[in-house]
C-alpha cells in the first residue's frame, strides 16, 4: 500500500492514513459508533477482487476477505434490539459475498436470512458488480418483504470498449438485462448508478453509447463523474488522457440527460401512496419556512412532507403520504400525513436526544493552541 499511499500524499499535499488492520483483516471486534439511532451500515466483505483500471481499492485493500454469515446475522440482530429498523449491507462487491468460503449463492441466502429477523423492516445494500449479479439475489430481493425495491447498480460506461479499457468484466447488454429481470420481479424498484465521464481513449461515439444506455435503463437517479487520474491506478498512466473542456462539455450533457429522466420518472409518482421512514435529518431553510420534515420512501426517493398537525413525528417514525409534486432528485407530499405510525427506532431516537451528552476522558495528551489562562488566586500564598 505504500507506494499508492505516497502518490496520494503528493498529488493531495496532505498525509494519508489506512489502520493496517482493515486492509489485512475485517475489523468486526471493534465498537461501532452510528450516527444514526435507527439505521446502520454494516460490512459484509472489505477488498475486491476486481482490477478496475480507474480504482485504487485493490491496490489499497487487497483480496475480498468475507465475514461469516453467523457474524454478520448476530450483529444485524443486535443493532435492531438497539431500535435500529434498516440496515445497508456494504462490500466493495457486495453480491460476490461468499467467493472466500465457496459459496456463490451466499448473498442471496444472506438476504433471504435478513428477513427471518423480527423487527426488521428495511435491508438495502451497495454496492454490486454487473458481473456477479445472478437470479437468485433478484428471487431473493423479490421474495424477501424487508428488503427494498431498489437497487444501486454501477454502470461506469455504456461503451464496451471503454468497459473493457476500464477492465469491467461485464458488457452494456448483460447491464441491461439485469435491469430488465430486476423490473420483471419488481415493477416497483428503483435503480440507480453511478457514471464516469472523460475515461482515456473515450470518444464522441463512446460517449454517445452511454447516453444510449442512460436511456434504456431510465435511471431513478445516477451519480456522474468527470474522470480523473488517481495515483496508483493504471488508468493514470494510460495515453490519450482527454482535455478538460471535452470532459466538461460531455459531462453537462449526461447530467441534462439524467436529470430530464430522473424528473420523468419522479413525475410518475404524483398521486400515489409512498411509505416513509422519517429521516434523521436538519431541515433545510425552505423546509423549516414551509414546517416540513424529510423521509426516504421504501424505494429510497427522499420524499418532503407536510408535518402533522397535533401529531408528534420522530426521526424512526413511519407515515403515509400522497405524492403531491415531483421534482428531479426528491418528490414532495404537501397534504397531512395519511397514517403515522411511531416506533421502536423513533423510541431510539428519542432517548439518544432526551440523555445528556457525555463528559470527555482527558487522556493527558496536549492540547493544539495557546495554552488556557492560570487561575488567579486572590488567597495567601502557601507558608511551607
């Protein structure tokens, strides 16, 4: 890890750091500190065994390394007798979970597990690899009622050529039959991805092979990337690096485009009921201006809503709402709350916020800055 460590070190004139620790082994003896008191993430595998030109996890991070199912279920099961309702299982290749123990059909048997837990309402995961994406995780995600319809699916580019320069071991056609087996088991999932722009090499034809596929799969939402050089990766090193200016001007059509079907797709809901978990977070000024609170509705789109009148309504807690308007990356409900329903995560909520905050430990280390002002004593001084 060193020399990549160095290379990062230069180019961002800071120091870098990684615990040896979870670059070696998965660190699952140590104490978690959420900040969520009703969602968690929880690590199922750290590494990759991939070799993305563009990526420096391998370099950093080594060989998949997965913890057992045992772990993973017993932790998951303590988080929710914490009041914790949802859970976001994290891998670097999330569905090729169990390729350290030989079991192929592990994560899917790992979902199915996350629904035999009682109190358990929401399991999403991220992020998957096209490659590794098989029909027993979409049977598990169909059948399973704790987890979410959606899913987050990185495409990178619609170009096989660019794929195979980025070396992603998928091609645009097995990308888009996911998603069209994804829609057929749940009509209702939301999909989203995430999307490079400027790879080296990458030309108008190239790009325009992304816009295409942009298209067929209609995106909830995508996360856009301009590229650039990461130390360390192979692609830094790769020739025809593309100017600045043919980065920016694709990138600005790709997100016009993302956008105009994010908003299609958004508007498509007005009028339908969404479920919300109510989320544990500050209100913006316009939010705070119109007293609405903020939820993420099962599919994932963050949903403002109008609050209740005489109800109380706790970051944890669930309501119904009307989809009243759709903008590109949120929808609102402007209409009072069809249900609310409190729960275990709002009592967590609420007893995180009603304790006291706990005192620091002075460990004797010294403190940044002037030192504080000695006390004055007005008393007499000491005689001995």
């Amino acid at each position: 890890s060193l020399p990549a460590l160095l290379d990062r070190a230069r180019v961002q004139e800071e120091s870098q750091v990684e615990i040896l620790e979870s670059l070696e082994v998965f660190p699952s003896t140590l104490p978690t500190k959420r900040e969520s008191a009703f969602a968690a993430w929880v690590s199922i595998s750290v590494g990759c065994n991939n070799t993305c030109t563009f990526c420096i996890v391998p370099s950093l991070r080594g060989k998949e390394k997965d913890r057992r199912p045992g772990e993973i279920l017993a932790e998951i099961e303590a988080l929710v007798a914490d009041g914790v309702v949802e859970v976001t299982l994290l891998g670097q290749n999330v569905n090729s979970y169990g390729v350290e123990f030989g079991d192929r059909l592990a994560f899917g048997k790992l979902l199915r597990a996350c629904g035999e837990i009682d109190g358990l309402q929401r399991v999403r995961f991220t992020s998957p690899h096209p490659a590794a994406f098989t029909d027993d995780v979409i049977d598990a995600m169909a059948e399973t009622p704790n987890v979410m319809p959606q899913l987050h699916m990185p495409l990178q580019s619609g170009s096989d050529r660019v794929l195979k320069a980025m070396r992603r071991s998928y091609r645009k056609e097995r990308f888009l039959g996911i998603i069209d087996r994804v829609r057929a088991a749940m009509p209702e999932a939301a999909i989203t991805t995430d999307i490079i722009v400027g790879f080296p090499g990458e030309t108008e034809e190239d790009f325009l092979e992304t816009m295409d596929v942009a298209r067929q799969a209609r995106f909830t939402s995508a996360y856009t990337f301009q590229y650039s050089p990461r130390p360390g990766t192979p692609a830094a090193t790769m020739d025809e690096q593309l100017p600045k200016e043919v980065v920016q001007e694709r990138y600005e059509r790709l997100v016009a485009l993302v956008n105009e079907i994010s908003w299609d797709e958004n508007k498509a809901l007005v009028g339908t009921t969404v479920e919300l978990l109510v989320a544990d977070t500050s209100a913006g000024k316009k939010d705070e201006a119109t007293r609405r609170l903020t939820g993420r509705a099962r599919d994932n789109r963050l949903v403002h809503f109008a609050r209740p009148e005489g109800i109380e309504v706790r970051p944890g807690d669930v309501v119904e709402v009307v989809v009243t308007k759709a903008a590109p990356h949120h929808l609102m409900a402007d209409g009072a709350p069809l249900a609310v329903r409190r729960t275990r995560a709002g009592d967590a909520w609420e007893a995180r916020h009603a304790a006291p905050a706990p005192l620091g430990v002075g460990l004797g280390m010294p403190s940044i800055g002037a030192p504080a002002a000695l006390p004055v004593n007005d008393g007499p001084a000491c005689a001995s």
